[in-house]
C-alpha cells in the first residue's frame, strides 16, 4: 500500500452510515467499507439496510443491519449499544438519513414543519452528541460528517422546510466542530447538489424535471459514485486538518446561484 493509499484508508475503523439503505447513503456504507472500514448501515427500515449490509459481506467486506429512528433519542442510543457490542466505538459517522417535503411556503403546515426539523436537524443532533460523548469518554479522536445541501446555502423555491432545515445543519456543523476543537473531534459537511437517487428520481423524470437538469452547469444530475472522493477524504486522515468545513459537490451549481 502506498503512502497515499494509507492516507485514505480506513482500515481499523468503524463507521456508520445514516440512512444507509437507499441512494447516497447506501453508496456511501459500500464505499467506507472498500476503504476498509467495518460499517454499521442503519435506517428505520430494517429490510433494506440488512440488503445493503449483505452485499457489502458478500463483497468481501464487515458490515452489519440495525434499526434506526434519528427521531427517537432512545432509538439513536440502542443503536450505538449495539454497534459498540459487536465492533467497539465507532470512529467516523455519517448523518446522511434526511427527508424531503414539497411545498410552496404558504402550504408548509406546523407538523410538516416539526417533523422535518426533528428528523433533519435534530437527528443529526442526536447522533453527533452520541457519537462524541462516547469518544470523549474513552478520549478518543473521531470525524462526524453532514450530510446536507446546496438548498442549504443558496435559496430554492419549493423546499422551505428542507431548505431552513439544511442551513440549520451547516450553521450546527460549524457549532459542533468549534464545541469539539479540542477533543480532536472533526464535525465537516457535504453538501450535494441535484444527485439522482431515490428520493428525487421520479421528479428528475418528469418533463419539468428534464428541462430543470438542462438549466445546470454540466447538464445533468450527479452520479452518487461522483461523491467517493469527498467522502473518503472527510472519514479519513487525510483531513485532519480540516474541521467546520461544508464543501459544495455541485459542479459549480451554488456558486452560479450566488
């Protein structure tokens, strides 16, 4: 293994993954465990990460199933039980599990509202708390990673919920990775642009959604492989100088917006 090769290995570390089941979250448990690392895929819907953590095994990789409600605060503590039960504390957490709601501002009501910020910005919450309690407890050094978006940075229309949601995780990645400067505990971000996955294929398949791609700079929609890079680059050492960092993967998309 070369020296660079080393730098992004994740060799000897564990690794969960939010929202593994489906699209970028699923994409994201594979690539950790190619890098080497042992993955905790987790969602509420045990069928489909137990699919992802079964094609990860059959691959050659480690990597187990578990439940999981971000919404809950019982649920997020079950989870870390029993990840530490089978592969230790975890040293790299991924907060990639979101939703997404539609809906011009005067439509949003007070329970969509309340449950997207419980799922979208207190859920990470609560993982990221667990995540460094635990760390800190046994002073040791760990990587956090948001997921979240460039509707987070620059306006869209439609997604106010998703939108005020995704700013509130970058504003909390930036309070994290102060809070934690000196546990040697990196909180960074990734902020997609228009990808395809689950989540919004179906519109990218409309008429309106075809003649929405050809308004972006390359085109079309990323490709969850486009997002490898800054994924290992954030769960590896290979950032250990980077902390409060939100890096646009885009294609120059926000910037265009600005």
């Amino acid at each position: 293994m070369s020296n660079i090769e080393k730098l992004f290995s994740l060799k000897g570390k564990v690794a969960l993954v939010t929202g593994a089941g489906t699209g970028m979250g699923a994409r994201f448990a594979q690539t950790l465990a190619d890098a080497g690392a042992k993955v905790i895929c987790a969602a509420r819907r045990l069928d489909k990460v137990q699919s992802v953590a079964d094609g990860i095994v059959a691959a050659g990789g480690d990597a187990i199933a578990l439940a999981l409600d971000i919404g809950d605060t019982a649920s997020v503590g079950r989870v870390f039980d029993q990840a530490q039960q089978k592969y230790g504390l975890i040293d790299v957490l991924v907060n990639n599990a979101a939703q997404l709601d539609f809906a011009p501002f005067p439509d949003v009501d007070d329970a969509a509202w309340a449950n997207l910020f419980n799922v979208n910005v207190a859920g990470p919450m609560r993982m990221a708390r667990e995540f460094s309690k635990r760390l800190i407890a046994a002073d040791r050094p760990g990587a956090i990673i948001n997921v979240t978006s460039i509707t987070g940075q620059q306006v869209l229309r439609n997604v106010p919920c998703y939108g005020s949601a995704k700013a509130a995780v970058i504003q909390m990645t930036k309070q994290i990775a102060a809070d934690l400067l000196d546990k040697k505990i990196r909180c960074n971000s990734i902020a997609p642009g228009y990808f395809m996955t689950d989540m919004v294929s179906g519109y990218f398949e409309t008429e309106q959604g075809k003649a929405e791609t050809q308004k972006l700079p390359a085109k079309r929609v990323g490709s969850v492989e486009e997002l490898d890079g800054v994924l290992l680059l954030l769960a590896s050492d290979a950032s250990s100088y980077m902390n409060g960092a939100i890096i646009p993967v885009d294609y120059g998309h926000v910037m265009l917006l600005a």
